[in-house]
C-alpha cells in the first residue's frame, strides 16, 4: 500500500464469493497496479511421503488421477479425454470473446494509425521489439587516446546517444546513477514520478533485488528497460537475473565498478567472482568491454537483442581508447573475442588474452614482444558467450589450436579460463579477494591462478602479490 498499489485481501482460497469481489475491485480500477493477497494451505499429490519439500510440485499419481476422474463422472482410464462440448464451450466463452476484442483493438489501432501515424508506428515497434529507424545514427566514435576514459563514461554518452531515437528505452539505477553514470540527461528525459508518468529516470532506490524485478517487469510489457549498479551488487539480483534469461526478456542490466580495482572500499566491494558466475548462466550475455569503442560497439549489440538478457560490465577507472588505425575495429565485439593485433602472419608463437582494462595490458606486453623478434598476438575476449556461438573455424582462426604458449589476464577469478589457455598456459588472475588500499597499491596485488611468476612456475608469493 506505501507504494501506491491497490490491495485487498482474500482471507480463504475456497470462498468463491470472495475471490469474486476481489476480481471486480480489481477491474473497476483504473489508476494502479492491484495486489491480491490470497490465504490457502498446499496440497500435495503424494501424502505418503514424510518430506514435504521433496512431494511439493510432483504430478498426481495414477491412483490419484482415476479418483479426481470419478469424482467428475469422467472414464477413469481414458487417456488425454477433452470431453464433449468443450471445445464448442470455449470457442463460444473465451474463444469468442478473445477474437472480439481482437478485432476492436486493430480496429482502434487503424483509426489510431490514421491520425498519429508516428506514434503508432512506435507502438507497432515497441511490441514487436523493434527499433526505430537511424537509433544508432549518434553512437560516437571515440578517437585514439593514451589516457581514455572509464567504461563507465564511455557507457553513459552512448547510451544517451542511443536513447534519443528510442523513446522507450528507460531505466535507472540502485541509488547510484551519479556513479554508474546511466542518467538521461537530453532534454525530456525527465524524472519518472507520480507526477510524471512520462518521465524517463527512474529511482529505484538502495534494493538492488527490486530494480532487478522492476526492469523484468518493464521488458515483459515489452519496453525496452535498463538498471544499474555496482557490479559486486549484483549478487542480490542475482535470480531476477536468471529469470530473465530463463523468461527470454532482453533486459539490460549495466555494473560498473568492475573489478579490484574499485578504491579504498575494500573487498567487500571487490567483485572477484561475479564475472564467473554470470558467464555460467545459461541465456545470458555477459560484455566486459576493453576500451571506449568496444563500449559503444557492445550497446550496439545489445539493442538488436531480442530474447536474451545481456549484462555490460563496465570499468570505473579509465582505459586507453585504442588507436584503431593502428589495431583492428571494435566490431569485432559483436563475434565475442577478436584479433587486436598479431605480429606476423600465420600462427604465432604466443597468444595474450584479456578483457575490459586488462586489453591495455595486453596490447602493452603485445608491443614490447614484437620488437624483440616475439610473433605475438593480442586477444580481446569481450563476451565469452558470443564467442561459443561462433563457427569453429572462426575460433581456431583466433585462438589456433596448435600454439600453446597462451597467457590470459583479467582482475577476476581464474575459473573458466582453462578452457582458453589451456593446460600449458597461464592465467594471470585472482585466487584471493581483493585487499582495501589505493590503485596504486591495487596494482600490485595481480596473482597468478597457477605458480608465481609468467611462467607459471615457481611459488606463489606468500600474499598473492605479482607486480606487473
């Protein structure tokens, strides 16, 4: 009720009368969402067992069918039985009524049509999960820069950019827009309020959980929906999460702060193994973009989605904006991992990996090998996930199965990552949570998930610390 819903409450599932009166308050409300609250006690289909939780949700037995089938007058053996005069029931109830309305919506939607042809054409859009004409016409391009920006602010332009020439494309974040940088800041963005349904910016407050329920529900009504937050937050929305990979929504869901990287605020705001964690969920892309334009080209992507939720991870600190003269285009986001630069043609000798701020220090090992005679090549792997879809000549065309001197550097947990570098390569990773001190000192915290030095031989220091 403190939110404004509508609700009542119906004190006994089986008072018909009740349930009744509760689904006419229900339809003579206009304004707000309504809530039923219904008391009712589970039954379970196997009262034999002593576990309640193991019987929950099992089908009926077959003794339990022939008895239901008796109590109805139904032939007790009869298998898949639609008895006669249902159909002929259902075609003239809901069958009729459903075509009904139907027809009076596209007969309204033509009169509609008609006279604001524009908005309708953004309604026939919006529920085909379409996009409207030129929606990527202002996505920058970010030129080369040794200092760059954060993904974080790379995010935020472009996705301004994008929202522009989609209208409903909304959202918000967890109390911390300022910081996840997802503002709407043109002109008539606004802020969603009582007072202003058609406000853009929603706040959702310090309930990471909720926000993550909220943008589902806006996806299912078939808007396009964001929500924010720090990345290690996204341990409580977590099953809202996996609802939408489960319900096929595509929610974008945006987690800056990425990585050990965060400040002084120590591990509890260290995000070591959520990157893991997401990649594992089935129907869920997970980005991690390793420099502005790889930003940009990953949002492209993500809008063309139509039935899969994707999450964007996001730096808070800056990452140099590659010289793209000088390295491949960003576009090769949308296949998941891409050659940045190699040294020669052919396989090389060494392949180094890395997502998000790590692509920096592998293009910086990349050149300091080259001239040393090293035929080195430098990976981005920004979304596993979309590099498994690809064809398996692509992969071996990026990762050749024969070269086996394979390094992978990412501020995250090592899990995963055999599968890249194999048994004879080094992941550069985390096998600790993160410690609270300032970058510089963060810096020093790398450790390697197998032995102590690039080799990958040798002991681990005693804390974890490689200094790169």
């Amino acid at each position: 009720m403190s939110y404004g819903w509508n609700v009542t409450r119906v004190g006994d599932a089986n008072d018909l009368d009740m349930v009744s009166r509760a689904f006419d308050v229900f339809r003579r409300e206009e304004d707000r969402p309504t809530l039923v609250i219904v008391d009712s006690h589970i039954g379970y289909g196997a009262p034999h067992r002593q576990d309640t939780r193991e019987a929950h949700g099992e089908p009926l037995g077959e003794d339990e069918v022939r008895t239901a089938k008796r109590f109805y007058g139904w032939p007790e053996d009869a298998q898949y039985l639609v008895p006669e005069g249902v159909r002929e029931h259902f075609a003239k109830g809901i069958g009729k009524r459903g075509r009904d309305l139907r027809t009076a919506w596209e007969a309204k939607l033509g009169e509609y049509r008609r006279e604001y042809p524009e908005l309708a054409d953004q309604i026939e859009r919006v529920q085909t999960r379409q996009l409207p004409n030129g929606w990527d016409q202002d996505i920058p391009a970010f030129p080369g820069d040794a200092k760059g920006l954060s993904g974080r602010d790379a995010s935020g332009q472009v996705l301004n950019a994008i929202a522009r020439h989609v209208p409903w494309l909304i959202g918000g974040a967890a109390d911390l827009a300022p910081s996840t940088k997802t503002r709407l800041t043109f002109d008539g963005a606004g802020d969603f309020s009582a007072d202003d349904r058609g406000g853009r910016n929603f706040h959702l407050g310090i309930r990471e959980h909720a926000m993550g329920a909220i943008v589902n529900g806006l996806s299912l009504s078939k808007i396009r929906a964001f929500g924010a937050g720090f990345f290690i937050f996204s341990e409580y929305m977590r099953q809202p999460i996996r609802l939408a990979a489960l319900m096929e929504i595509p929610v974008i869901y945006l987690f800056t702060h990425d990585s050990i990287g965060v400040g002084e605020d120590g591990p509890t705001h260290q995000p070591v193994e959520q990157l893991a964690a997401l990649r594992s969920m089935p129907g869920l892309v997970v980005l991690r973009p390793g420099d502005a334009n790889e930003v940009a080209e990953a949002w492209r992507l993500i809008m063309e989605l139509r039935h899969e939720p994707a999450v964007l991870v996001l730096s808070r600190q800056a990452m140099p904006t590659l010289d793209r003269t000088r390295y491949a285009p960003a576009s090769g986001v949308a296949r998941g991992a891409y050659v940045l630069a190699a040294a020669a043609p052919g396989d090389p000798e060494v392949i180094l990996m890395g997502t998000g701020t790590e692509v920096a220090l592998v293009v910086a090992a990349y050149e300091q090998l080259t001239p040393q005679g090293i035929r080195a090549r430098a990976v981005s792997m920004p979304s596993w996930d979309l590099f498994e879809r690809q064809p398996q000549e692509y992969r071996k065309s990026v990762l050749p199965p024969l070269v086996m001197v394979r390094v992978a550097v990412e501020q995250a947990a090592s899990f995963g990552w055999d599968r890249y570098v194999g048994l004879t390569g080094t992941a550069i990773a985390m096998h600790t949570f993160g410690t609270s001190a300032a970058q510089g000192r963060r810096q020093q915290v790398w450790v390697y998930a197998r032995g102590g030095g690039p080799s990958g031989e040798g002991p681990a220091q005693p804390d974890g610390a490689w200094t790169s």
